[in-house]
C-alpha cells in the first residue's frame, strides 16, 4: 500500500524497495527479480503470510513469459527483471493482514 503510488508511476523494481517492507517483512529484496503468483492460490497464500503491520495491495501483470520465471528455490517464482508499470494493474486494495486469523 505505501508503494502504491510508486509502482503505478515506475517500473516494479526490486531496487526501489523501500517505502514499505516486502510481504514477509523483509527489508531488502530476496532475490533480484520480482516475484509473481501464477494462480490465486499463490497470490492468497502470499496475503495470509503478510507481515507488514498494515495492508496490501496485489497487482496483476500483463505479458510475462512463464518461460522467464525462476524458482527460488522454495516453489515461488520472479521474473529476473523490472516489470513495466503499463503492463500493472490494481486487483486489490487494501488486503488487511491475515497472520493468527
């Protein structure tokens, strides 16, 4: 939520991290790259585990080639490159935090 304005305006881009800690609570990067939910479960099981302290938002993207996707190892998967904000769209606004619901 408080990279909303910066992800609608700017590529999404591991480097630009900062206004608020990633969905775990990790404050840098895990992986250089973004990383992307191929089906809904995925993308619900990533707004159960948020940690931020305060809601989210989850974004859909456009035109990712599943051939480019890297396993980081625990079954998630990112793209190793920056994400054009014109192929980004708001899905969801506000997610609230789910953790010992």
């Amino acid at each position: 939520m408080l990279n909303r304005r910066s992800s609608a305006q700017h590529d999404l881009d591991w480097e630009r991290m900062g206004a608020a800690p990633g969905i775990a609570d990790s404050r840098r990067p895990e992986v250089k790259g973004i990383f992307v939910c191929q089906d809904e479960e995925t993308a619900e099981f990533f707004l159960q585990i948020n940690n931020t302290g305060g809601p989210v938002d989850l974004w859909s993207v456009d035109g990712i080639d599943e051939g480019l996707l890297i396993d980081n190892g625990n079954g998630f998967f990112y793209l190793p490159s920056r994400i054009p904000a014109a192929r980004v769209r708001l899905v969801r606004s506000d997610a609230p935090p789910q953790l010992g619901s």
